[in-house]
C-alpha cells in the first residue's frame, strides 16, 4: 500500500528522521525534506503507470498517460540510484507494446494470485478452532462458495438497494474521495516533473540517445520519439 499512500507516509518518514536525526546527521531538516519528498514523488509516479498499464481495453490517450509516467517514473527510479529490476526493464521497454495489443494487460496481471491468498488466510483464520482437518476443509470450502455464489451475491445486492435511501446530495465516499486524491497527487507528480526536466528530456533527444537496453543499464536512458513536442 505503499504506492497509494507515498504523499503521507514519506510526510510521516520525514519528521520521524528529523526528530530521531543524531548530532552528527549529515543532512538538515530541509534535505531530510527534500529527499522525502523525491521517493514520495518516486512512488506517486509508479502509481500513476501501474494505473494505466492495468487499464483494460486502453484507449490511444490512455497509452500516451502510460509513457508521460512511465518515463517519468524510470528517470526518476535511476536518479535516486535505485537498480534496473526486471520490472522495471519491463514496465520501460516493453508494456507499452503490450498495452496495444487487443485487451491490453488489465486481465492479465497475477494480483488474483495474492487476492486467493488473502481469502484463504482469512478463512483459515476464521476456522482455526476446528480440529478435524477434514471438517474443516469442508466448512472453508462450503463458505467461500456461499461468499462467490452470484445468486446469493444478486440477492444481498437486492436487499441493500431495498433498503438503502440513496445518496445524499453531492455526498462522496470515502474510497471515491481517496481516488479523486491518488489522481490529483498523479497528475501533480507528472507536472512537476516534467517541468523540471523538459530540456535535459529536449537534450536527449537531440543527442539521440535512444540505443535500447544499453542505454538502459548504463544510465542514460533513452527518451522516446514524440515526448514534449
């Protein structure tokens, strides 16, 4: 949950460093800030291209999103002297041509994998009083099957909106709030950086750098055509 919540935990990480800082600390309150808020942005960023590249049937906007935050994403990632992962070579250099291909990567991604996970910590908790192996399996299996059966989930569905008034006027979840925040923070993460790097990006260009992975692992990473027209 890092990623989602990067604005106030690296605010949190920040003024726990200052007020535990030692003596010695080689770094003022307003580096210890700066430096918070540089992997802050870090993260918000890498929410911004983890949202798009999980965009199921992306649009050709939606795919533009993806490479304004991915790049910034990358470049950032490499200028905290952070290593080259696997996903991020991926994320870099290959999950935009998958975006383009029909369904794009929305129902292709393994978060069901830990979501099972999940499920089945909570039911084994839920039974762990049960001795009998076998009773116990069988109780798991009967509720989760209760817990997925669309005919049951259409009725609870049938009698939430039996009894439910409606939503008050111009009233916002707390989950719609939280994402109209992450967005908001994306698109304030994208801005600032873009603004901060338009000529070096320019330069880059006019250098030509765009030579693949060498590019990649030695730290000049390459820009893509039509960025900052």
């Amino acid at each position: 949950k890092i990623m989602s919540n990067a604005d106030e935990i690296f605010t949190l990480f920040a003024e726990i460093l200052k007020e535990n800082a030692k003596k010695d600390c080689k770094l003022t309150h307003d580096e210890i800030e700066e430096l918070c808020q540089k992997y802050s942005n870090l993260y918000i960023l890498w929410d911004g291209a983890f949202s798009y590249a999980s965009t199921i049937n992306p649009s050709r906007e939606d795919i533009a999103m993806y490479e304004r935050f991915v790049t910034a994403a990358v470049h950032s990632h490499k200028e905290l002297g952070m290593n080259v992962t696997p996903k991020v070579h991926l994320m870099w250099m290959h999950v935009k041509r998958q975006m383009e291909f029909p369904g794009g990567l929305g129902d292709k991604r393994e978060d069901w994998v830990e979501h099972q996970h999940q499920i089945t910590r909570k039911l084994r908790n839920q039974f762990r009083t049960t001795k009998d192996m076998e009773v116990r399996g069988d109780a798991m299996a009967r509720l989760h099957h209760q817990q997925t059966n669309p005919e049951v989930q259409a009725y609870m569905e049938r009698v939430d909106a039996s009894t439910c008034r409606g939503p008050r006027k111009d009233y916002t979840t707390a989950d719609a709030a939280r994402r109209a925040e992450r967005k908001s923070a994306r698109a304030s993460a994208l801005e600032l950086w873009e603004i901060g790097h338009r000529k070096e990006m320019l330069a880059l260009r006019q250098r030509g750098t765009h030579n693949g992975d060498a590019s990649l692992a030695s730290g000049d990473l390459p820009i893509r055509e039509g960025f900052f027209c």
